[in-house]
C-alpha cells in the first residue's frame, strides 16, 4: 500500500459517484417539488421548476467532479 | 415475510435488523475487547491484525483530510468496521446483513450528513460555512445556487444510503434464490430438474466469494466518501 496515490483514489470514487448523483439530485429535486406542491397546493408548477432545478443541480455535480479529475489541485 | 427467501424469521416485537445490528456490534465488541486484551509494543496475533487495518484507515483519512483528519479516526473505523461486519453477517445462513435493510443504510448515511455539516461549522465558523453555499457567482444568480448546493447536498446521503443498500440486497436476494432453486428442483423427481439443480450448487459458492468482494468494497466506499465529504467540509476552499 505503500505507493499508492491518494489523489487517484479519492477520484477514483468521486469518479464512481457521478453517475449515481446525476439521478440523485433530479430525484431529491423533484421530491422536493411534490412536496412543496402537496404544502402550498400548487401543482404542478413548483414540481416542474425544482424538477429544473434538480436537473442543473445533477449536471453541475457532474461538471464539478470532472473538472476536478482533470485538475486534482481543486478537489474538494 | 422477510424480502429475501433465506432468512429465518425471528418473531420479534421489533425489526429483526435492529437484532442484527446489535449482533454487529456484539461482534465488533468482542473482536476488539480480544484484540485489545494483552496489549504489547510489538503487535501480535489479533493485535498486530486489527493495527494493520486501523492503519490503512488513519492513513486514508490523512491523505484526504490533512492534519486535522486525527480528530475524525473514531468515525471512519466506526463506519468500517460496521459496514463490514455487517455486511459479512449475511453470508451467514439464517443471519442476514442488517445494512440490506433501508432504515440501516439511512441511519449511517444521516451520521454522515450530519457529521459533515457539524464539522464544517465547527471548523470553518458559520459565516464562512454559509457562504460557500453561496458560491462563485454574481449576486442575482445566489438563490439558485444555493438551491443547487442544497440539492446536491441532499442528494449525497440519497446515493450513499441506496448503494450499500442497493448491493448488498442483491447478494442477499441472489444467495437465497439460488438456495431455493436447489430445494424446489433436487427433491423434484425430474431427472432434468435434477441435473438444473447442479448448476445454483456450483453458482453459490462463486456468489459467495463476489459476496465477500462486494462487502469489503461496499464498506470502503462508504469510509471514503465519508472521509470526501467530511475533509471537503472542514478545509477552506481553495478554488473559490
């Protein structure tokens, strides 16, 4: 274990987790949404808007681990 | 009924996983209480097993925290080793790995969530905690972005939970079926049958053995994206 790169590792996973946060965030997102919708009665345009807001959010993960596998100095 | 077909039921007045859990940590107890019991300087038997595991774990959560990382240690082999006991539980005919049932899963992933958000306030003060919400953006886009940042943050307990989960059911519900094939198709007079019946007899011990890979990566999963989120947490961001 001596020569491994904990930089590679932790990307390695932060890697494995892209995937699973893209479908994570616009289900969080619009689980939200249904919620705010049943709160406030009115659907389905809060659905709608944080179903959006879910899906940026799962791209902006995204793009926020792959910009931090191409430059390791930034992973956070 | 229990979801997967090779468990015992317990009849208990409460959830069986919740038995199992405190087996794990029976277990877990135990093994260290062992290990610990003749402590030398120079390791040996258990002792010099259970500090080599401690080890790697202290030196993951070095290279990904920092020096700040030595007040976290008790966390990580706390999430470690339960995971990996109780994922290795299910391999047990009659027990089962309470980390296959939703309301385990959660449980850690909240000690997780919570954790994070403890520490980084605790270490970075509140305002500048905050403010990270916040983001690199111009003032009208802020609101979206911590709407962004608290989605994502929401969806990360999400994911961690439903992938031990999700993996570890499966092995169970994997190990049990191929267990009923054996019992329906052997005693069924069929010659066919009997012969089908070899195969699940050869498949399971090869499941068993993906079983065991899958609990150790499973719990070390969960450690590292502990150790990810906790150390991203707690350091200033550099980036920003």
């Amino acid at each position: 274990m001596a020569d491994r790169n904990p930089a590679l590792i932790r990307q390695l996973w932060q890697a494995s987790m892209a995937g699973i946060m893209l479908a994570a965030c616009i289900f969080v997102g619009t689980g939200i949404g249904v919620w705010l919708d049943r709160w406030l009665g009115t659907r389905p345009w809060l659905t709608i808007g944080f179903m959006l807001l879910g899906i940026v959010a799962g791209f902006y993960n995204v793009f926020k681990i792959v910009s931090a596998l191409n430059n390791p100095r930034r992973l956070k | 009924m229990s979801a997967v077909p090779e468990s015992v039921e317990f009849h208990l007045p409460f959830d069986s996983s919740i038995l199992m859990s405190a087996l794990t940590v029976g277990l877990i107890a135990l093994v260290s209480w062992v290990g610990t019991r003749k402590l030398s300087m120079i390791p040996r038997g258990g002792q010099n097993f259970l500090e080599w595991i401690l080890g790697i774990i202290y030196q993951f959560a070095d290279d990904m925290i920092g020096p700040q990382a030595r007040r976290y240690y008790p966390l990580f082999a706390m999430l470690f080793f339960f995971i990996l006991v109780s994922n290795l539980m299910g391999l047990i005919p009659g027990l089962f790995s309470s980390t296959s049932r939703l309301s385990t899963t959660v449980g850690l992933a909240m000690v997780v969530f919570f954790s994070t958000h403890y520490f980084g306030i605790k270490e970075r003060g509140i305002g500048a905690y905050i403010k990270h919400w916040f983001g690199p953006v111009p003032v009208w886009l802020k609101p979206f972005m911590f709407l962004i940042e608290l989605i994502g943050e929401l969806a990360r307990p999400l994911s961690l939970s439903f992938r031990l989960f999700g993996n570890i059911l499966a092995k169970e519900i994997l190990l049990g079926v191929l267990c009923m094939l054996v019992v329906i198709f052997l005693p069924s007079g069929n010659i066919i049958q009997q012969v089908l019946a070899l195969v699940p007899l050869i498949l399971r011990p090869l499941i068993i053995l993906l079983g065991i890979l899958v609990s150790i990566i499973q719990a070390f999963v969960f450690m590292i994206l502990a150790m990810v989120y906790i150390g991203g947490a707690v350091q200033a961001q550099e980036g920003h």
